[in-house]
C-alpha cells in the first residue's frame, strides 16, 4: 500500500489553459505594454526543443503513472515496492496517507459559541504560518477553527482541499454544520486507505468517512472517484491539489473571506514550513474563488481551464491547469515565468525571493529566469526542499546560481515567491502564494491555486517568514 499511496501523493509535489478573464495587471498605456502575469504572448513561437538532461525525468514511472510527460499507462507497482533509484527519474514523495487521529462517531451538539473576533479587530488581510519544524506548530489550524466557528448560522463553507485525516479539523468543521451553516467540501480521490494491504479492500480515511456520513454525501464530492484511487482531479487529469477555505458571513461582521493555504489538513504538515491568507471583505475574489469551487464540484474536466480574476483589495487569483500549445516545454504559458521573464525589472535594493517545496526539472527554465534577474541587479536567493525537487533541478540551481544564494533544506511544504522590484514599471512589494508547485503537474494537470497579494504587511509577514527560513532551516 504505501508504494501505491506514494504514487499517488507524488503529484501533489508534482502538482500543477490558456483561458484568462481579465487582460493582466498592466493597465493601458501608450506604447508596447509589457505581458501581464499569466496572460498569453501575442505570438506563437515554436516551442522550445527539450532538454535532454531531463529525458529520463519524463519517462519516470510515476511520470508516466500521471502522464506528466507521457500518455503511458500506470506501471503495476508491487506491494511495499522500493520508490524508483535514478533520482532524476521520480520526484520525493510526501510521507504516505495514513489514518491518524479521526474521533470515532460525531461529537455532542456544541452550544452556540462566542464570536472569536471582535467587530472590527481583525486586519482585512491576515498572514499566519507554521515554522517550528521540526516541532508541532498549529497556528494554521487553530485560525481556521477559529473562523469555523466565526462562521454564522445560515452562511457558507466551501472547502477545496487536497487531503485530510486531521479528526480535530472535522470536529470544529461538524460543529459549525450543526449551528446552522451551509458546509460543502470537495476533495481529492486519494484518500483511502488499504486493509489490509494488499488485499484490496479500500476504505476511506476515517475524517473524510465521517464527513461523508455527518455531511451527507451530497456535500462531499471526491473528484474522480474511484476504488482503488487511480489519480484525476475534478478539471485535470492529475490530483486536486487545491487548499483554500470560503466563508460568506462571519460573526465579527466579516464577509467574502477567502483562506488560502499551502498546507493539507494532515498531520506531517503541521511540523513542516506551510503558510496561509486570511482576506476579509474582498468581493470579487471570493466569487472568483466561488466560481472556481462550483467548477470543481461539478467535476468539469478541461485541461484549458486556466484563467485569473482580480479581487477588490490587490489581489489576484489565477486557477489551474492551464494547456501548453505544442507540447512542453512551453515557457510562454507558464504563469510564473510570465511573471518572472516579462514583469519584473530590477533596480536598486530589489529582491526575489523563492521558498518552494516541489521544484522539477520539467521547469528548469524558472531558473535560468532567476538567474537573468540576478543578473540584472536583483538580489536572488532560493529556499528548496532538498528532498522534495529533483537531482536535476538542484544541479541545475547550482550551475546558475552562486551556492549562498540556495539553501537546499529539510522542512518545508510553503510555495511562494516574493518580489520586492519595479512591476510593470511600479515599484512593488508583492507576493504569490497558494498551491501551485514549480512542477509539470501543477502547471498541466493538476486543479491548483495561485493567490497574488500587493501589500506591503504582507509582503513583510512573508519575507520574515522567509528570513526565519534562511536562518533556521538546514
């Protein structure tokens, strides 16, 4: 079971078409405007030939598995079978799913709770994270019991997320749909679990059977469902790999309040480096994320799905997967290179910072941007799992890159990039959160996230976070 399992969890480290909403972040001008962020180029170019240093990467099993780059069928993966040994050939798994402390049976009906946040004590947009690995740390979890609680009798949840075996997180989630609440959740077809091994016999994780049975069935959709799990989120082909949390209505008087995390409500995350996004009050995002929730839940799979909407309050939501056009590598329908290559212009005391789980080769080329960025006066420096990208991609880093500009650690599941530097000719302090991995998976296949903030205690909250990192992590 945990060979087959560590198949399958692989793609959220190798999670991720060209559908847009909105005409980008630049605004109209006179001249050539620059590309925005994630929008296509005005003209198609042939696709760049691929690199054969990364040929035995694409032809991987749990590549083929996932038809990262090959529609290959699935290899039979024996029991307790050992993980590929080309390191170049497979990305590192998460830890395998397991079932871990579920409570048996739905709590007692709670009494009716007092509001957690005070009228208008809250900021509109909140940074938490988790960084005392490799000790336990739940200041994610606690803020989104907190919010499950704000959550008024009559209002919505809607929950997209990847997996989830924390009982704690289903109390407080029960709790709020016995007040009142309106609570949907959509989740990845993965969590299930074999007993005992071998036998064939899958059961789901004990959270989601109880969500499945307190919930009803009717306010639970696992996207692609099936026994035993054989991968396909709700749009791609890949996982849904998503993790964000909708409210309506708060109890502080908070509405339109979108949570976006990099964290799974399991139990190796909340000893591992993960972050997340409170963001009161912001209309149209929150219908942007509603919409694409709705989407996932009616399983509409398109492989085009890709397009990004603008919130109210400087902020950016951009939804995967998103197709190439001609096949891959495909740098010009690759939001973060779109981002890097055609956005940023760097000056004096400019930044650009990386803190990245999964990073693959399939995407080397985000790192000749970076090193174009350094090149031109940005101060680059990159936080990456060591376990969680490829041997690949490290050499890669490191060819373009000078070695106190990498840090190669352990501990870290966040995804997200900081850009402090002129953008689209504004001087910025910005962030991109969410999801969404540098791997193929998550730009091509996989139902991802992909949150932009600009704002500047923001941007502070995460360059400490990433500070704390740099530090701290080895």
């Amino acid at each position: 079971m945990r060979a087959l399992l560590s198949t399958l969890l692989l793609a959220a480290g190798c999670s991720a078409g060209e559908l847009s909403s909105t005409s980008g972040d630049a605004a109209a001008g006179d001249g050539a405007a620059p590309v925005a962020d994630g929008a296509a180029p005005a003209t198609d170019g042939p696709a760049p030939a691929l690199d054969g240093t990364d040929t035995d990467a694409a032809r991987s099993a749990f590549d083929a598995a996932f038809g990262f780059e090959l529609d290959a069928a699935p290899p039979v993966v024996a029991p307790d079978a050992a993980p590929p040994v080309d390191p170049d050939a497979a990305e590192p798994v998460d830890p395998p799913l397991v079932d871990e402390d579920a409570a048996v049976g739905p709590p007692p009906p709670p009494p009716p709770p007092e509001c957690p946040f005070a009228p208008g004590a809250e900021p509109q947009k909140k940074a938490i994270f988790t960084d005392q690995y490799p000790a336990e740390d739940l200041d994610i979890e606690d803020e989104l019991i907190r919010l499950f609680r704000a959550a008024t009798p009559g209002s919505q949840i809607r929950i997209a997320l990847f997996t989830w075996t924390r009982g704690r997180m289903v109390d407080a989630l029960m709790s709020a749909a016995q007040r009142g609440v309106d609570v949907r959740v959509v989740l990845d077809e993965s969590n299930q679990i074999e007993e005992p091994e071998g036998s064939g016999n899958w059961r789901y994780t004990a959270a989601v059977q109880r969500l499945l049975t307190e919930l009803g069935r009717d306010r639970v959709t696992l996207c692609n469902a099936r026994t035993p799990p054989d991968g396909g989120g709700c749009h791609g082909t890949g996982i849904n790999h998503n993790k964000f949390f909708l409210f309506s209505e708060l109890c502080d008087g908070s509405r339109n309040v979108v949570v976006q995390s990099s964290a799974n409500l399991t139990n190796p995350q909340i000893t591992q480096y993960n972050n997340a996004v409170v963001i009161r009050n912001d209309a149209a995002l929150h219908a942007a994320y509603l919409g694409y929730w709705r989407d996932l839940d009616a399983e509409r799979r398109d492989l085009s799905y890709y397009h990004s909407e603008n919130g109210d309050t400087g902020t950016k939501a951009y939804f995967f997967p998103r197709a190439s056009q001609g096949g891959d590598p495909d740098p010009d329908r690759d939001t973060i290179h779109n981002i890097l290559a055609d956005n940023v212009e760097c000056g004096n005391n400019s930044e650009v910072l990386v803190m990245m789980a999964f990073w693959s080769q399939a995407r080397g080329y985000l790192v000749e941007d970076l090193a174009r960025l350094r090149g031109r006066g940005c101060d680059v420096r990159v936080i990456v799992s060591r376990d969680a990208s490829t041997d690949a991609l490290q050499r890669h880093l490191r060819d373009a890159l000078p070695d106190n500009k990498i840090h190669l650690v352990d501990g870290v599941h966040s995804k997200y990039l900081l850009v402090k530097a002129d953008y689209l000719g504004e001087r910025k302090h910005l962030v991109w959160t969410g999801s969404h991995n540098y791997t193929g998976p998550a730009l091509r296949e996989n139902d991802e996230t992909l949150l932009k903030i600009d704002d500047r205690a923001i941007f502070d909250a995460f360059r400490a976070n990433w500070q704390r990192g740099w530090d701290n992590l080895r």
